[in-house]
C-alpha cells in the first residue's frame, strides 16, 4: 500500500483522475471498477475536463460499477446508474453498453450477483478499481463484518450508512436499506486499487483502514493485503495518519511519482504535457458480442 497526501481536497481527486488517464491512455481497452459518492464527484469532474480538453478517450473502455441500491430502478433519481450518467456516462465518449451496475431490481437477486461476478470474469477482471471509503470503513457497501473473501452479493446497509447517505434521498427513510455489492474478494482480485479520501470526517477511519490491524469490521483493511493499492487523501484525511513524513516523503522522491509531481506544478497554467490526440475511433471489444 502507498499512502500519497496532497494538500486539499481539489488536488487529490486531480491526482487521482491523472492516475485514471494514464492508465487509460496506456490501455484504451482498461476494464475500470467505478465508484459512487459525494468524494467521487471531483474525480469525476476532473476525468470529463480531460476528455473535454486533452482529449482523453472511453470509447474502448468498460466500466463496473462496486454496488447499486436494491429495489431502485436504473431511471430513479437516487440509483448510482443515475449518478454515473450525471456525473461521467452522459458526458463522455463512452458507449453505455460498455457500462455495467448490478440490477437492484432483478426478481432473483442472488442469481444477479453470480451473473455480475461471471460478466466481470469475462471480461478478464478489473484492471483499475477506484474506492471511496464510507465512515464506518466500508469499501463498497462491505459494511462490518463483511467477510474479507465474500463476492458480488445483498447486503443490509447499516445506519450509519444509511444517515451518510440520506442527502441524496431527501431524508433516511427513504434510503433503500439493502444493496448489491462487489464482496472485499472481488475488489481484492482486480489489479490496481485507488482509494480517495478527502475531509476532516474521513481521518479516523482512513487512519484504521491503512495503519490498523487487518479486520473484517473494517472491509478497506483489507487492501492492506492487495498488491497495489494507491491511497490518496488530502491534508485534512490525512490528519490521524502516523506515517505522514514517510509517506510524504516517498511521494516526492519516487520515480514512478515524477510526472504526477510534475504535472501538479504546471496545473494552474492549463493542460498537463501529456495530451494525446484521440484513437481511431474503430471500435475494438476485448469481449465478442
Ligand atoms: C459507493 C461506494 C461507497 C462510497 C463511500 C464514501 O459506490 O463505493 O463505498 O465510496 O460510502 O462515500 P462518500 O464519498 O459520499 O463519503
């Protein structure tokens, strides 16, 4: 695990869209594991500017979703296939059939969850998952006690869950309290992880998840056990960690970070060196239809 600090908020979801679009530009067929959330959003933002702007191309890529709310229809407003079309889908060159959540209405669930779990393995797994962190640690909707191995399946939300949600609802009770989530296995499996996290109320539990012992209370522990993972918070999450200096100071002597260093220096002065023209824009699918 590396831990990288930026100074605010703006600038680790920047950091994390350029972790993104490189790894997008150096495979335009990327399979990418989504996230939902309010900490999503600048990621988002920021990934819709790049291909605005340095014409960063989805046409080639597929999506998986981590999780949807059981009982809400694609359409509904508070479904995260709403927020993804908000946020990223609608705003971007990315075919919406190259885009998949699990459907929280489908009449057998738990058939649902083995058809998501074979579709990801079908595509040849996930080559980039990007992981928000909720309060209680969940990563997902792995809420305690998820067991660290568990795969694609329902689970009841808890309510501290629900009240950090119920924003996007109107008010708790009307939060769905269940939903299909990719298991702490699943998430394990795929080959990069990033994880942001960003504000005060983030800094207990980000501290837990990365210097903590390894527990299934906590599902984001668990990525102390994946090859690569790349935490990034800004000051304030940062604010419990103990090995602040160490982690600082690997971001700012480690090769592999250079360009990152780099392009933040240049960001106020517009786009970064590495804008690309786009690909042909013949489609090529890893998976016949
Ligand atoms: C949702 C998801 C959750 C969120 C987490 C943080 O798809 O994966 O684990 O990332 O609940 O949510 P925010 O960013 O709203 O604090």
């Amino acid at each position: 695990m590396e831990v990288i600090i930026q100074p605010e908020e703006s600038a680790a979801a920047w950091l994390v869209a350029r972790i993104i679009a490189k790894e997008l530009r150096t495979n335009p067929h990327l399979v990418m594991g989504l996230a939902t959330g309010r900490t999503m959003e600048a990621v988002y933002e920021e990934l819709v500017r790049l291909h605005q702007e340095e014409a960063l191309d989805f046409s080639l890529c597929h999506t998986f979703n981590l999780d949807e709310y059981v009982g809400l229809r694609p359409g509904a407003a508070g479904s995260y296939r709403a927020y993804m079309n908000r946020h990223l889908f609608s705003r971007v060159n990315i075919d919406r059939r190259d885009t998949h959540l699990p459907d929280g209405t489908a009449s057998d669930l738990d058939a649902e969850c083995r058809g998501y779990e074979a579709l990801i393995r079908k595509f040849g797994g996930i080559d980039l998952q990007l992981l928000g962190i909720g309060q209680a640690g969940h990563i997902g909707f792995n809420e305690p006690l998820s067991a660290l191995r568990s795969r694609t399946r329902v689970k009841q939300l808890t309510p501290t869950t629900i009240l950090q949600n119920a924003p996007l609802f109107g008010r708790p009770g009307k939060v769905p309290r269940r939903a299909i989530t990719m298991g702490v296995g699943t998430i394990l499996e795929c080959r990069r992880c990033v994880l942001l996290a960003t504000g005060r109320e983030k800094a207990e539990i980000v501290a837990k998840a990365v210097e903590g012992p390894i527990t299934s209370m906590i599902s984001a522990t668990a990525l102390q056990l994946h090859p690569w993972c790349t935490v990034v918070v800004d000051e304030e999450a940062a604010s419990e960690l103990k090995g602040g200096a160490y982690y600082r100071w690997v971001f700012a002597n480690e090769p592999e970070w250079a360009e990152f260093r780099l392009l933040k220096q240049r960001r106020p002065s517009g786009p970064g060196p590495t804008a690309r023209t786009p690909r042909s824009p013949r489609r090529r699918s890893r998976l016949k239809a």
